[in-house]
C-alpha cells in the first residue's frame, strides 16, 4: 500500500531534504525511524527538494509498506523522530500517487527579521539595514515577476534542468513594521533550484537600489544571468504547502 506523509521541520541542522553521502538529511532521518518502525526497509519519495538550512511547515512524501499500518504507527514514529522533525498525519493512497510528480503547486514564504531576535535566529534573515529599503521597487518587482513563464536569471548553475520555465501564480511582500518583518509569499507550479531565495535577494538588491529594475527586466526578458545576482540565507526560506488534484 502507499501513503502520503504529512510532516513538518526545521532545517537548520540538515544538508536538505535528499539523503547525502556524508552528511544528515531529514529523508535519512525519516527513513531510518520508518524502517525501524516497521522492521522493513522503506524509501521516501518527498514533494521536492530542499536545501541545506531550509524549512518546511507541511512538507508531502509517499512511501510504500507491505502491510497495513498500525493504528499507533504516527504515534510511533514521532518518538523515534529528533524534536525537529514532526510527521503530522499519515493517509492511504493510490498506488500511483506521486508526491512530486502529482503536486501541481507549491508555496515558500522568506521571512526578513528587522531586529535582532534570538526566538527567530533559525527561522528568519536578520536585515538591519532595512530603513536603507525602498519598498515600492521591492514590490515593483514582485507584481511583474508573474508575467513571466521562465526564469534563468533565478536559477542556480549546474542544476542539470531540461528547461526553466515555471508557472508564477503569487509573487508579494507583505510588510509588518508592528511585527518588526517583512514576508515573501511565491506560488508556482514548480521551483527551480534557489529560485526562490535569488528572487528575494534581486528584491532586495533592487530595493537598496544596487540593482536597476530595468536590468531585473532585461534579464528575464533574455533569459540571461544578472548582472548582480544575491541568493538570501536558507534560514528565512520555508516551504509551507503542497498542493494535489485529489
């Protein structure tokens, strides 16, 4: 039988969400109390990758057990997982059902912290240069962004992609002076790698005005690198939905 997993974790002390050969992984960690559970060898499928210091809030992975599971098998499985990772519910499905493949939408949200907060340390980029902000270039960027179906300018080299186009449904800020914060909120069928954490940095680039909203512009409609190119701090990235046809 399959199952859909849905969990939640800090990334702070994992190199991502895929295994690596010399290094923790939250699919390891997850594999490895999984197997344990259930006394067979089990394998992860999650609803996309992660990069090292990156969160998720509710984060989708199949895998496939012979048996049905336990009516304690979340409970279980929580108390063989660190404090960092926490498996919310756990579902049946088809057989066929793919947690990556069937997703056909994903959100993050990057968090900008404008004061020093030990409560936020690992859960958001500390920016005090933030008074030096134009807002409205931010968000000037954000609104175009959407009218674009590829994005080369915000993907990382040497990501080995067949293409770089992707369907931008939300691009924003919100902006919190109470809260002392700023929030990117991105919506899109699929992400390329780093694209979200380049897009905010090209944000922010523009906003100290070190970065030209024309050239932001020039790129895309090229499909060439920036000029100046900025990749944010995994800390304030989180993935926080997934979202499947049934």
């Amino acid at each position: 039988m399959r199952y859909f997993l849905t969990l939640s974790y800090l990334g702070t002390h994992y190199s991502g969400w895929q295994v690596q050969p010399n290094a923790p992984s939250v699919q390891a960690t997850l594999e490895s109390a999984r197997s344990t559970l259930l006394r067979q060898k089990v394998e992860l499928t999650g609803c996309g990758r992660t990069d090292a210091g990156v969160h998720a809030r509710n984060y989708i992975a199949h895998f496939d057990a012979s048996d049905k599971l336990p009516n304690t098998f979340l409970n279980g499985l929580n108390s063989l997982l660190p404090a960092d990772i926490a498996v919310w519910d756990v579902r049946p499905v088809a057989p066929d059902a793919h947690a990556r493949y069937d997703a056909f939408e994903r959100s993050y949200e990057y968090r900008i912290s404008f004061r020093k907060d030990p409560f936020f340390a690992n859960t958001a980029w500390f920016f005090p240069q933030y008074r030096r902000l134009d807002f409205e270039k931010i968000q000037e960027v954000a609104n175009f962004l959407p009218l674009y179906n590829a994005f080369y300018p915000f993907c990382k080299t040497h990501s080995g992609v067949d293409h770089y186009r992707c369907e931008l449904k939300i691009a924003r800020w919100e902006i919190n002076m109470a809260e002392h914060e700023m929030i990117f909120y991105v919506t899109a069928n699929r992400f390329l790698r780093g694209m979200v954490r380049l897009m905010t940095g090209a944000c922010i680039q523009a906003g100290m005005g070190k970065l030209a909203i024309a050239d932001i512009r020039e790129a895309l409609d090229a499909q060439t690198a920036l000029k100046k190119s900025l990749s944010l701090p995994p800390q304030g990235l989180c993935l926080t939905e997934a979202k499947y046809p049934y």
